[in-house]
C-alpha cells in the first residue's frame, strides 16, 4: 500500500521521491453548514460562500502541478472539486466512496439546536469531535477510519501530485495517524471548509495497510 508523511504547502511538482504527493481538502461550505445542521451521507450541494472558496482554492493550487483530482461522491465535495479540476484544465474528478464523510446514522439531517434537546450529551461529543461517539445506524469509529485510510492507500498509489476533495472528519482521521494519536484522541481543532493537509506518499511494498507518520 502506501506509507505517507506530512508536509508543508510548497512546491509540489517533481517531488514525488516514488509516491503520490497527496493534498488532502475539506469541501466548500453548503448551507447547513451555515446553519448547524449534521450533513454526514446527505447530498447537499455548495452554496454561494461554498462555490466561491472552491474558486479560491482553484487560484491557490495554479502552481501545484495536480494531474489529477479525487473526491468523495458526496455532491459538497464533488461540487468542490469539479469546480477546481475545471479552473485547473483537468480531467473531471475521479470518486472514491471511500473517502465520504462519517455516517452519522439517524441524527443525519437534524439540526445541533434540535439535537441539543434530543440527546444533548451526544451534542457534546459531536462538537468535541469525539471519534468514539456511537450513532445509531451509522458507522463505527473503526469502520471509518479504516475505510478511509484504505482509500488513501489507493489513491496514492496512483501517479501524482493529486488533489483529494474530502470531508472534515475524514480530515481528523488523517490528522491522527499523522501525530501518532489513538483513533479515539480528541483534536481540539475543527478543519474549516477549503482546510487541507499536504501529505508525501511513498509506496512500501510490505505494508498491508496504509500507515501515516509524521516526517
């Protein structure tokens, strides 16, 4: 599979050292973003602000010499990044349903002001952003992170720079395996909507799973 370290955002272009070089992105804001609402497998697509910080990120990347984008089938992020393959001049992203945002479970589509009166201690995991939170018909902890860093694995072991369009808590999951932290360590830290994280990947034939430590 792949083994990854993290890096800073600079030049991208002939760093390969082998791997992948892999730039990781929250999607562009949506409108329950805005008003607090829990997303998760909901299909909600970009809003305004959304579809402008997705222009934003386009102009960021001009220098980074992406040949190619991915994203998660969730249309925030493949609005995202469609948006930026266009500006970019290249091919339309290619999906991974690996890479989609945490099943929430029932509490998908309900607002945190609602929730907070529901089951105000699962509120309070939720903005901690606890990955130990349990949530009823959705994924576990473990079932998500090892979906997600088996996707990564994937993608990095295509050729790079590649730009992956993806969700916030995927981006904790990433985080984690980055600093070394148990699955279950809170980050204290919410990745903003067009946030990212620079990643080199370098393939490693012996690895049977995808391994990410920090450079």
């Amino acid at each position: 599979m792949a083994e990854f370290a993290l890096d800073s955002c600079v030049e991208t272009a002939g760093h390969m050292n082998g791997g992948a070089r892999l730039c990781i992105a929250r999607h562009g804001e949506t409108d329950w973003n805005a008003a607090g609402i829990l997303q998760g497998w909901s299909d909600v697509p970009l809003n305004a602000a959304g579809r402008a910080q997705a222009q934003r990120l386009a102009a960021d990347f001009s220098a980074c010499g992406f040949v190619a984008v991915w994203s998660s089938p969730l249309l925030r992020a493949l609005e995202t990044a469609s948006i930026i393959a266009d500006r970019l001049g290249l091919p339309p992203p290619r999906c991974h349903d690996g890479l989609k945002e945490r099943h929430f479970g029932i509490i998908q589509g309900v607002p945190k002001i609602e929730l907070a009166e529901l089951n105000p201690l699962l509120l309070q995991q939720i903005l901690k952003r606890n990955p130990a939170a349990e949530f009823v018909d959705g994924e576990s902890m473990d079932e998500f992170a090892d979906r997600v860093l088996a996707a990564l694995g994937e993608i990095a072991a295509q050729p790079g720079p590649l730009l992956v369009i993806t969700h916030g808590w995927v981006l904790d999951v990433v985080t984690r395996q980055l600093r070394g932290l148990p699955r279950d360590a809170l980050l204290g830290h919410k990745p903003g909507n067009g946030e990212c994280l620079w990643l080199d990947a370098v393939a490693v034939a012996e690895k049977e799973s995808a391994i990410i430590t920090d450079s």
